[in-house]
C-alpha cells in the first residue's frame, strides 16, 4: 500500500487490487455529503411563500426524498433557515436572533421575491420593508419567484447540497 505524507497527516492509497466499490474518502468530504444529504430546515414562514413551502415537504412533492423533511421547531436544532416571504423592519431583529441561535455550520435559502428583493412592496418612500434579507446576514441559495413553486424549492435544497458537495446528486432536468 503507497503511502504520501502531506503535512502531519498520512494518507495511504488503496491497493491495485482492491474492489471498485470500496472508496477512501477524505473526512471533509464524507462531513459534507453527510451535512448535504440530511439538512434540517427551521419552520419558519413569513408571508405566502411559507405555503409552497408546506407544500414542498408535503406528500406530493416529497422532500423527504432529499434528506430535508425534519422541519425542526427550534433554531438550535436547525441547520438551515429558509427565509420565506417578506421581511419587515419590525420583524428584522427576530429573524436575525433566530439566524443567530443557530449553530455553526448554517445555511440561508431566501425563498421568493420578498426575501429575495423586498418584491412588490419596495417603491420610493417606503419605509417598512426590507430590500432583501441578506442585508441582515449571507444568503446561500436564492429561490425567486412570487410564490415560487415547490419544485424551485427543491431545486434550492439540490442547489444547497451542490454547494456543499461539490457535485450534483440528482441530473437537471433540461427544457424542451
């Protein structure tokens, strides 16, 4: 068996011989297919959005089928907040406390075009909305949409897991 060191850490190459399906991964890489494929989002909804939200972890849209289907009560249990519908400045502290209490590592999907943008509810003089949640903290995933259908969710979740992976586990589906 070849053996590298790199640094302090040994990594040893598997044997010419050695079966196709036995694989040595780095732990990184095992940490974040185990972080993609199991993400627990927070119940957390603020205006229309938090429907098709619903909707997605509902039975006709599954999205147990992707590791995300714990919607968890508690920020401290949650690893990932979707922000979905329009934020207002009154309400600005609380999501940001919540951002807050979760634990580290954290990831933010603004789901439609309110927590994207401020949506239809931005114009001159206003004074109640905020123009996008990620002038509160960084946003990973964008979702648009006024509402966006469960499916963009998804694809949100797939596009998370992606970017914590480094590759796609599911094909995207190419329009005809």
């Amino acid at each position: 068996m070849a053996q590298e060191k790199r640094g302090t850490i040994t990594i040893a190459e598997p044997p010419p011989d050695c079966s196709p399906l036995v694989r040595f991964a780095r732990l990184e890489q095992l940490l974040a297919l185990g972080r993609a494929n199991s993400l627990w989002p927070l119940t957390f909804g603020l205006a229309c959005c938090a429907i098709e939200m619903m909707a997605a972890g509902a039975s006709r849209f599954d999205l147990a089928r992707f590791g995300a289907e714990v919607f968890r009560p508690s920020p401290r249990q949650a690893d990932v907040m979707i922000v979905a519908g329009t934020v207002n400045k009154k309400m600005a502290q609380a999501v940001k406390t919540l951002y807050d209490q979760m634990p580290e590592p954290k990831w933010v999907i603004a789901l439609g075009n309110c927590a994207i943008s401020g949506g239809p509810f931005v114009y001159p003089g206003q004074y109640a909305v905020v123009e996008g949640v990620d002038q509160l903290f960084p946003v990973d995933v964008y979702v648009p949409g006024c509402p966006p259908r469960p499916e963009a969710l998804i694809e949100g979740i797939l596009t998370l897991e992606e970017k914590l992976t480094g590759k796609r586990r599911w094909p995207r589906v190419k329009p005809e």
